[in-house]
C-alpha cells in the first residue's frame, strides 16, 4: 500500500506540474494577444482609448488565469512536502492521501468577493501587470500627446 500512495503522490506531482508549466504558457499568450491587439488598435486604427477597456479586460483575464495556476502551485506544496515526509509518515502510520485537488480548493474557496479580491491580487502582481501597465502608458502618451 504505502508504494501505491508514493506513486499516486508522483502521479500527481507531474500531472499538476505539467498543468502548472502549461498555465505560464497560456499568460504568455495572453500577454502576446494583449500587444498585437493594442498595435493593431492604436496604430493601424487608430481606436483611441476603446484600446484601454480592451487592456484592461485581457489584463484582469491574465489575473484570473494566473489565480488557478496559484491554485494549483499550492496544491503542488502539499504535495511536494507530503513527497518529502513520506518515510516519516509510514513511520507513523499516516501516509498521506494523493489525488485531493478539487476537495482541498473547494474546502478553501472564499465567497465571491474573496475570490474576486484573489483575482485582482493576482493581476497587480508584477509578472502579471507586465506588459498592461506600459500598453496603457503607451495608448495614454499617444492619445495625449497627439
């Protein structure tokens, strides 16, 4: 038994790993999207300062993205330290339980405020506001300054 839970821990630690890696992918697309659509926008329509909700919105849908890969790296932690005292829990006949993502994320989900807050907390992030911030700057500067 205690190498089936050790193996499903593994499973679980690659599966969410994986996931994990594949959400950074998906904010660099987000982010990419977020240029091209500027430059198109600004320069070649130049659609003034409609470009600004269009930042603002793939900025605070970069946020959520990154908000479940936050869910997930936690759930990484926990793992990875359930890994990690595996030889003492089986000392101690308490092998830990792989596989508890969504019951562990629905044990902790906050109300709709809170999870609207997690969402904005993670979009002020700086790897996150990067490229928004300076998109915005730029469409102000050249709407302004024009």
């Amino acid at each position: 038994m205690p190498d089936l839970q050790i193996s499903t821990l593994q499973n679980e630690w690659v599966t969410l790993q994986t996931q994990f890696d594949s959400y950074e992918k998906c904010s660099l697309a987000i982010k990419l999207f977020c240029i091209l659509i500027c430059c198109i926008l600004v320069f070649a329509l130049n659609a003034g300062l409609w470009c600004l909700l269009v930042i603002a919105i793939l900025w605070l849908q970069d946020g959520i993205w990154k908000t479940f890969q936050h869910r997930i790296g936690l759930r990484l932690e926990v793992v990875e330290q359930a890994i990690k005292d595996f030889p003492l829990a089986i000392q101690e006949n308490a092998i830990p339980i792989g596989m508890q993502f969504n019951l562990a994320w629905g044990q902790s989900r906050p109300n709709t405020i809170g999870l609207v807050g997690e969402y904005i907390k993670q979009s002020l992030k700086p790897t996150v506001a990067y490229p928004h911030v300076a998109l915005m700057a730029l469409v102000l500067v050249k709407f302004y300054v024009n």
